[in-house]
C-alpha cells in the first residue's frame, strides 16, 4: 500500500493527464459527432502542436505570446487541412475518412521528422511556472499546478463557446441532424470548417501546453491518440461532456494504478474499456446518436 | 407569375423513380393540399422543392427564378421552410434553443415573445430539452421554427400525423388562422378533413403523377373521384 | 482448360516466388529484402480477409504479431521446447486464441468503433509485452538469439540458415497460405463475408450468424499474423519489441491499400514498395529522412483518387476488358426493360407456375396457425408506435396488414420477425417464441422478409445474391466450411436454378445486382427471401414503385408463392390487397382497428372513416 502523499501526488498527476485527455478528447470527438470524421491525423496534430511552441519559443520569450502564434498556426493548419482534403471526404465510406486522416498524420509526423530530426526536443517551463509549491504534506511542480488551472479554463472556455454561442448551438445541432441544420438555413459545410479547425486548436494547445512536460520528438501523439479514443469509447461517441468525464477517469486510473504498480497503469485503462464495452457499449454519455 | 411553379419534375429516391414530370403551382397566399396515399410521391414533392433531393429533371421556380439544384441551406435563405414529417427537434437542444438557431440566419425572424403567443404552450416549456416533449409540443415547435423564420412557403408534412383528436384540433386552428393571416403553405397529410378545413386548392397524387387539381369543394363534390387516389375502395 | 484458368493466379504466384530472387536482385532486392516482404504478406493475407473480403478495419494487428512471435521467441529462448516448429505452431495458435478474445469485443461494434477498439486493444497488447510481462518477453530488449528451424533429424537435419534457405521457407509457407486463403474466400463462408461487407443487415435477415463469421475472420487474420510474428523471430534471429507497435499495424494499413486489398496478394505487393522505398530512397543523399513523407504522400493520393491499390487497379482493368461485352449487353437490356416498360414477367404473368423449392423448409409443429402476435407493444419514449396488438395468420393464407401512415405498420411488421423487440408481447411462429431471439434465428426458424426498400448485394450477381440466401438454410446459422467452393453445394444450387426461373431471370443470373432493371430488382429483393425456404414469407409493400402491369405481374406471382408457403403482406394499394389478401389485420394510431376477411374489412365503417379521414364530415373551408 503507498504512502497517502504518494497517492495524493499521483492523484494530481491524474488530474494533469486527465484534463490533457480530455482537452485532446473534446477536439476529437466534436470533430467526429458534427463531421461523422474519425480523425486519426489527431495525434500528429498534438506533436505539432508541441513543435509549434519549441519553434515559437526560438523567437520570443513569452511563453504566452508563443502559445498565441501557436494558436494561430493551428487554427490555420486545421482551415487548410479542411479546405485542401477532408471537405471532399464527408461523403465517402468511414474507412475511406481513417484512412486519409491516417495519411495526413504520416505526412505532418515525417514533416517535423524532416524539419527537426527524430530525436527528442525540449521545451522550457515558463518562467512563471519554475519551481515547486507545496501543498501542505505535499510538495508538486508549481507548471503542473498551473497546467490543471489552464487546462480546466480552456475546457469551460470551449463549454461556453459550445452551449453559449449561436457557433456552439450550430455544432451541437449539426451532431445530432446536420441535414435539419442545412434545412433552417444554415450553412453546414461552412459550420464543418469552423468545428474542424476548433478540433485542431484544441489538440494543438494541448500540445504546446504539455510540451514542457514531456520529451517533444515526431511520435509523440500516436499513443495520446490511442489513449484518447478509449476516452471517447468510455464517455460516448460525439459527447463533449462524455469526453470531459472520460478524459478525467482515464487520467485518474493511469496515475493511481502506477502508484501500486506502474506496470499495470496503461493496461488497466484498456481493460476499464472493455469491460465498459460488455456493460455499456454506448458509453456513459452515449447516446443513439449518429454514430 | 405564381409564387412557386415546380414544372414537370423527375424525382428519383435510391434507384425508384418516385416523381414522373409532375408539376404544381402556389400561388402567393394560398394554401395547397397536396393528397394521396402513401407512396403517391408527395413528400418526396416536399422534399425537392426544399433541395433535400434535387430533381433530375424540370425546373422549380421562385418568383420565377430558377432553385432547383440549390442546396437546402441556400433554399431556406430565400425564403421556403419545409417541416418535416419526421420533425426533425433537436433532441439535445432546449425548446428555446430550437427556435434560435432557426432565427439565426432569417433577415427577419420574429421575436420569441410572438412565437409564444402563437404557441403558449412553447413558453411553458422553453427550457425543456426537445426530447421530452410530447408529440404535439414537438409539432408545434417544429412549425414554429418554420414561423420564427417568417418564412414566405412553409412546407407541412404530414403535420398531424399520430397525434391526439384534441391537439390536432389545435393545430388545425393555428394553421387556419395562418391561412387567414395570407401565409403561403404546402400542406401534405393523410387526415383530409383537416386538411382541407384550411386549404383553398388541391393537388391529387397517384404513383408520383397529378391526377386530380381543384377546390376541396371540387373534391366534395366528387367522392368517387377522391376515392381513385385516395385510397379504399368500396 | 477452365480448371486452368481458375487455378491461373496460383500458378503466377507460384511463378513470381520462384524467379523474383533472381530477377529482382538487380532492381535493389536483395534476398533478406525478399523475405522481409514474404513475412509482411503473409499477415497481409490474413489481413486481406479481415479488411478487404469482409471490410472490417482492425488497426491492432501488430498485437497479433506480437504475440505470434514473442510465444515463439520464449518458448525456444527458454529452452521450454526445442522444436522450432512445434514453438511455431503454439505461437500461432495463442495469437489465434488471443484473436478470438480480441474479436469477441471488436466485432460487436461496426465501422468507426471497430476500428477505435481494434486499436485501443493492439496498444493494450503493447503495454503488456513492453511493460508488464517483461520478464519474459525482454522488455524494450526484445528476445535475442532466436534459433532457426531444422529440417529433418539427426545427422541429416538441414539448419533453414539466412539468406536464400530461409527465402526458400518463407516462399513455400507464403504459397501455402496464399492457396489456403484463396479457397477461403471462394468458400461458403467468404461468400458470406463479401455479403457482410456489402449489406450486414441483410445477412443477418437471411440467418446468417454474422457476428460469428466476423469473428472467424477475425481469427483468421489473428492466425496469419502469428505465424508471421514467429517466423520473425527466426529469420533475423531476434524478436524486435516494436513487432507490437501501432506503425507496425499501420503499417500493414498502408501496405493493403497501396497494394490493393482483397486481391490478397495486395499487402505484398505493397510491402514491396515500402521496403523497397525505404531501402533505396535511404541511398540518395537529403532523401534518407523523406523516404517515408514521399510514401504518406503517395497513400493520400491513392486513397483520393486510386482507392483499389496496384492491384486492384490491374485487376479491375483485366475484367473490365474480359467482361465488357457482356456488361454491355445488360446495360442494354436494362435500358429496354426501363424504356418500354414491359418485361419477361408480364408476358410470364398468365401462367400459372410449379413452384418446387429443392431445400426443405425448417420442421414445424403442426399447427393451423402460423404466426401469432399475442398484444404485442412498441413504445418510443413517450410516443406508443404500436399498442397492444394481437392477431393470428393461418397456415397457407395470405394475410394483409394495412392503414394509415403512421399507424404502426413497418413497426408490428418488423416485431414479427424481431428485427425490432417488442417493449411487452411476444410472437409465436408455429407456437415457438420468436421475440427476443434476434432476426437471424427468426430466419433460421423459418420467417423471411423482403423489404420496402431494396436490400440486395448489389455489386455481386443475381446468381450470388440468391446463394447467400440458400446457404443460410442448408448451412444453418453457421458452419466453418472454409476450403469448399461455395458453389459445390448440389441442393443449393438447385435451389438458386428453381428460384432464377421462377423469377425469369434465368438470363440475368450473372448480371451483378445494381444493373438490373428496378422491377427486376423487387423481383430478387423477393426471391432472396424466397430463397430461404421459409414457413412464412413477410413482404413489405411489394408493389411500391411499379407500375400497372408490374403490378399485375407481381400479384400473380405472390399468389404462386402463396401455394408454398404462408404469405404476410404489407402494402398501401388497397385495390391489390382486396383482390389478393384472405384475411386483413386493419391498424390505426398504433392499435387494431379491424381484424377479419377482406369483406368484412371492405364494409367496415370505422375503416372508411379511418381511411378517408371522414371526407364528408368535415366544416367548409
């Protein structure tokens, strides 16, 4: 049995990857109920993300400027990706939608492999996230802190853009009858563009925001991606609240399980899913939906 | 030069042709029944006037300009809002969320407040999510998402479809007082005395074709003829 | 000769193996190089029938790999088994076994979640070999010193050493799993998978068991993976960790598509344009790190614009001129069926036809009646689709259920052969609960539906269309018959003859489904269900969309099949109904309005006024 602050540490730990999954989770699983796209260039989206702000960091000092021009390149990589070749995919098979967003994560992963070689990159923790804080018997990286505070906000700050703006309203329509939305007059596609391009910022901040954290090299995302469909498994296909919820029990069960044994950590969650699977198959939030 | 001409339309849903060179007109203010049984053709009539389905051939015009072959989103921006049969709430969206994205993109939609006079019932339950509404509150939001729009042609499907006499009562009243108002609708439905209790022409529709086009006084006057397309024989 | 033919693709492959040592060498293959290819097709066969025969898309194939080979790798390591071929076989068959505990998750999702599960399992496999078990497998150090396999005993026991022994071992099991999976995909159960890929829904509605079949293709793919995985080991005498991870089953995604899937030989042809890519791409100076982008690339092009693959391509290109003449003559009669509107059928309307259906019919009690729907209920959240709704069919009528839209008629009709579960009540076909046993042993205990919109294998032929369906009955919901041709089933066969003649498409036996005129399309959409021999025979609006004289056509030939079998009906032209149904069930608002002879129904008031909606009661405009 470990120590309670142990296990108290790793609870934090939980949280910090928890909001990061749920983070990567949200953009992928909005994109998928509004879109019908399993996007599984996802994961490249995430290390891109990362390389954005070790590059952004080369020409300024401000960790959040940096963030902002990161922001910037995303939102713009998400409006090219979508105009240039998932538009002409919204009516072809599912299988034909993975396997092309399976292409662009090949290409973006070899692109950085090609512009920063294959070695693993680090990237500073901010200035004003050095150090540690120490929270009664428990001592923790102050970034890491900070990370849960910042991840937690943009998390609400997606919830108000989905549930408190007309955009949010156009989003949670189209993932239940995108073909009603067109019919009260809305531009889908126009809408599609938009909550791809959300998707991307979001994975893409989650990103640069954890690049601190963890080593920064081509691969990164894939297991992230990995981890993230098992939340959206367990929350429910296209929910955004299943993501958020997911994402949280997902982190948790890593972090706690490796406080007993860090072998089992990963295995566990897998093995939380598929005893969802037998017991839940929509998830917890799923619903009969369009998926 | 009528309000809306659909001009010898083919229509194909899959791989059956369900429109043979079928042509209607609406005139502004008027109200049209569209009658027949089932598989006659005439929510697929709705459905590619709204650019649902495009047609295959024949031309559908507004105020004489070509629209067929436009997209839904497009259709709706000048002014034709189909209600489907179905109807289509968003299950997860609260009442008064319905009606807002359905405002969002009209020039002129209405305030909710008159929405709610139309419809108290709505205001009642404008929190609700659309889910937990009953068959008929999802009816009225549903042709008061058509109204909020202020749309010019309202396509009802089916508008009575599986609802109780007493709220069917209702709706006949509302849409009657529609009609009164000189709002332009498209009415397709099965139960015909309500139908016709506000429609001022009829269109029969037999395997996708017009086979009959007069007054509901025409149509009284001529049971047997109502009979041919409308269903039992005797 | 024709025996020839059949056999062509095996003689190629076998004729490829043979010479590309020699004849590839100078292009940059060197003969490991041949071999690494021979390993990555040979899971890509097994991967051919899980995703190209039967479209099913596993991105956890690594797993399977990987447990192949580190089984293998342990158990010769460890000195716990000396044979290298015995070590082989136990890795093989515990990937086959973990396929089968994998699968049994997998498949009971489709498309997008399939695809998300096999993943999410194949990074489960990973973590257990990299992190949980590393005592066995190595950890990040993989399994070093693997021994290679030994033919013979004793003193004349030949070592398959690197170079081209072991080309030869790899090209002599490839060619035997290559021979074992063609015959898989010409078997009962390939045609069953393509019929999977094509319409699950339906094959589930004829009585196949289709999770079942899934799952077998599953297990076949699992099966392939872990040979290859344990022949890994031998051929370059480690067991590499990376065996399990995520690039190695995308990998294999990439390969496929690149290479054609299901052609089978796609994933290998495949193979060798990655590993030759990656080898001499790597040469060119400033190309070494690119080789991969120039790959993603071409794989975003090719599922753009040439989604078959090399393969397919070639394939689709040599049928396309094989076969031009005669598409050409179906197109053009297609074209005068629709033009003129009149058809074989019309002309075959007159005569009365003997219908023999050579397959038997499920046994059942006898019994005058033979389905009964005993107050059976349908609630949709608040909204009561159907309530509380009994009735009886008897033995060799033709039973008609009609009314309104809206009434509750596709609801109660797809109650009676549970493709929808009743919310309370229950169905008895001949006295034996249908509800709750799910729509596939509905069919096998003798119901079948045709459906209102068509539900045909649309890129397969009339003839095969029709087999899918026999074969549920003489089958049963599930046989593991996978080295018999589909075809060689006499009773079968039979079967399909007696049915394409009562359909009059004699004719049109090899025409591919999509081609046909539309009435000819409701005529198989019918002779599908037919083809099952089933007790009682559900058509769902029959008539929709046809014209006057089809429809005279299609009557009389619904009064043929009534001779063999029970006859439920749904349909909206009353006139039709009248002259053909005995018995009419008259729903409204979810619940039965009447229920008794044509004439009785005819003469019903309630009826008139639910039909005209009381025409003459209503207020003036």
């Amino acid at each position: 049995m470990p120590s309670w602050p142990v296990l108290a540490s790793q609870a934090f730990n939980g949280l910090a990857l928890g909001t990061l999954l749920a983070l990567v989770s949200s953009g992928l699983t909005i994109i998928l109920g509004t879109l019908g796209v399993l996007n599984f260039a996802h994961g490249a989206l995430f290390a891109v993300g990362a390389y954005t702000i070790f590059v952004a960091l080369h020409y300024t000092s401000s960790f959040v400027l940096a963030i902002l021009i990161g922001c910037v390149v995303m939102l713009a990589v998400g409006v090219l990706l979508e105009r240039i070749i998932i538009r002409f995919f919204y009516d072809r098979p599912d299988e034909d939608q993975i396997l092309v967003t399976y292409g662009i994560g090949i290409v973006l992963v070899e692109c950085l492999r090609a512009s920063f070689g294959g070695n693993a990159q680090r990237v500073p923790v901010p200035s004003w996230g050095q150090g540690a804080t120490k929270l009664g018997f428990l001592i923790y990286p102050t970034y890491r802190l900070q990370l849960i505070a910042i991840v937690a906000g943009l998390l609400i700050g997606l919830y108000l853009v989905l549930y408190r703006t007309s955009m949010g309203l156009v989003v949670r329509a189209g993932i239940e009858n995108p073909g009603m939305v067109g019919i009260l007059g809305i531009n889908v596609r126009r809408a599609f563009l938009l909550v791809f391009a959300i998707g991307v910022v979001a994975v893409g901040l989650a990103g640069m925001l954890y690049a601190p954290v963890i080593a920064v090299s081509p691969d990164m995302g894939a297991n992230f991606m990995a981890q993230s469909f098992v939340v959206i498994v367990l929350g429910g296909l296209g929910s955004f609240p299943g993501a958020i919820v997911g994402g949280l029990i997902a982190g948790e069960i890593i972090s706690l399980t490796s406080a007993f044994n860090s072998s089992y950590s990963e295995v566990m969650l897998y093995a939380l899913m598929a005893l969802l699977l037998v017991l839940r198959p929509q998830g917890l939030f799923g619903t009969e939906g369009r998926a | 030069m009528s309000l809306l001409e659909v001009d010898r339309i083919n229509t194909l849903y899959g791989d059956s042709h369900v429109l043979f060179d079928l042509s209607i007109r609406v005139e502004q203010g008027e109200v049209v029944a569209l009658l027949g049984r089932n598989g006659a053709g005439k929510t697929t009539t709705l459905r590619s006037i709204m650019g649902v389905l495009a047609p295959a051939s024949g031309a559908i015009r507004l105020d004489g300009k070509p629209i067929g072959g436009l997209p839904p989103s497009v259709i709706a921006g000048l002014g034709v809002q189909l209600v489907p049969e179905e109807r289509a709430i968003f299950g997860t969206l609260t009442v008064e969320e319905n009606l807002r994205i359905a405002a969002l993109t009209a020039p002129k939609a209405w305030p909710l407040e008159r929405i709610y006079q139309v419809f108290p019932r709505l205001k009642e339950r404008r929190k609700s999510a659309g889910r937990s509404l009953s068959g008929g509150e999802q009816q009225m939001l549903a042709i008061a998402r058509a109204l909020i729009r202020d749309a010019r042609i309202i396509l009802l499907d089916e508008p009575f479809e599986g609802l109780a006499p007493l709220i069917v009562r209702d709706l006949v009243t509302v849409a009657r007082d529609l009609a009164a108002e000189g709002r332009t609708m498209i009415v397709v439905e099965q139960n015909v005395a309500a139908a016709l209790s506000f429609a001022n022409r009829v269109y029969g529709l037999n395997n996708g074709h017009v086979v009959f086009e007069g007054t509901p006084a025409d149509l009284e006057a001529n049971p047997d003829l109502a009979r041919d397309f409308l269903g039992v024989a005797s | 000769m024709r025996r020839a033919r059949t056999f062509l693709p095996e003689f190629a492959v076998l004729l490829t193996l043979i010479i590309a040592p020699t004849v590839l060498n100078p292009l940059g293959f060197s003969t490991d190089l041949l071999t690494r290819v021979l390993n990555w097709g040979l899971i890509g066969l097994g991967f051919d029938i899980l995703f190209g025969l039967s479209g099913l898309l596993s991105f956890g194939q690594a797993a399977f790999y990987g447990v192949g080979g580190f089984v293998t790798a342990y158990l010769l390591v460890s000195g716990t088994i000396g044979s290298v071929w015995l070590a082989l076989l136990i890795g093989t068959l515990a990937a086959g076994l973990f396929g089968l505990v994998v699968g049994w998750f997998a498949v009971r999702r489709v498309g997008i979640y399939f695809t998300m599960i096999t993943l999410a399992f194949g990074q489960m496999a990973y973590f257990i070999e990299n992190s949980l078990l590393t005592t066995y497998t190595g950890g990040e150090n993989g399994i070093a010193g693997v021994p290679v396999p030994v033919l013979g005993f004793g003193d004349h026991a030949i070592r398959v050493t690197a170079g081209l022994p072991m080309y030869v071992l790899f090209a002599v099991i490839f060619f035997v799993g290559y021979v074992l999976a063609r015959r898989i995909v010409r078997s009962p159960v390939g045609a069953i998978l393509i019929a999977i890929k094509q319409n699950t829904g339906r094959v589930a509605m004829l009585g196949h068991n289709v999770p079942a079949y899934k799952l077998t293709a599953f297990v076949v793919a699992a099966v392939y993976a872990g040979l290859a995985g344990g022949l890994l080991g031998s051929f370059q005498s480690y067991m590499p960790p990376d065996a399990f991870s995520i690039e190695t089953s995308g990998q294999l995604v990439v390969q496929t598509i690149v290479g054609g899937a299901g052609t089978l030989i796609g994933p290998l042809v495949g193979a060798t344009v990655w590993l030759w890519l990656r080898d001499n791409l790597q040469l060119i100076p400033g190309f070494a790190v690119l080789w991969k982008l120039v790959l993603g690339i071409a794989f975003i092009v090719l599922v753009i614009g040439l989604r078959r693959g090399i393969c397919g391509e070639i394939a689709h290109w040599w049928s396309d001129r094989r076969h031009q003449a005669e598409r050409r003559a179906d197109e053009a009669r297609t074209e005068a069926i629709e033009a003129h509107n009149i058809d074989a059928a019309d002309a075959a309307a007159a005569r009365r036809r003997d219908i023999r259906l050579p397959l038997a019919q499920p046994a059942t009690a006898d019994g005058d009646v033979a389905l009964e729907a005993q107050s059976l209920a349908r609630y949709y959240g608040g909204l009561k689709a159907v309530d509380g709704v009994s009735f009886n069919v008897r033995r060799g009528s033709i039973h008609a259920v009609i009314g309104p839209n809206g009434a509750g008629k596709s609801t109660l009709f797809k109650m009676l052969l549970d493709e929808v579960r009743p919310t309370s009540g229950e169905v008895l076909l001949f006295g034996e609960r249908i509800s709750g046993a799910g729509v596939s042993r509905a069919a096998q205990l003798g119901i079948a539906k045709s459906n209102q919109l068509n539900q045909l294998f649309l890129d397969l032929s009339v003839r095969k269309n029709l087999r899918i369906a026999a074969l549920a009955r003489s089958r049963g919901p599930l046989r593991l018959d996978l080295l018999r041709p589909a075809d060689s089933i006499p009773d079968v066969e039979a079967q399909i003859d007696s049915i394409l003649s009562l359909l009059d498409l004699v004719e049109r036996a090899e025409t591919p489904a999509h081609v046909l005129a539309y009435g000819e399309k409701r005529r198989l959409e019918i002779g599908m269900a037919l083809a099952t021999s089933p007790n009682v025979l559900l058509l769902d609006e029959p008539l929709a969309g046809m014209s006057p004289a089809e429809r005279a056509a299609t009557c009389a030939f619904i009064r043929d099949i009534a001779r063999v079998c029970t006859v439920v009906i749904v349909e909206h032209d009353l006139d039709a109904i009248f002259g053909l149904a005995e018995r009419i069930t008259v729903l409204y608002e979810g619940r039965l309005l009447a229920d008794g002879s044509a004439d009785e129904v005819r003469r019903n008031q309630a009826v008139q006024d639910a039909y005209l909606g009381g025409l003459h009661a209503h207020e003036p405009a």
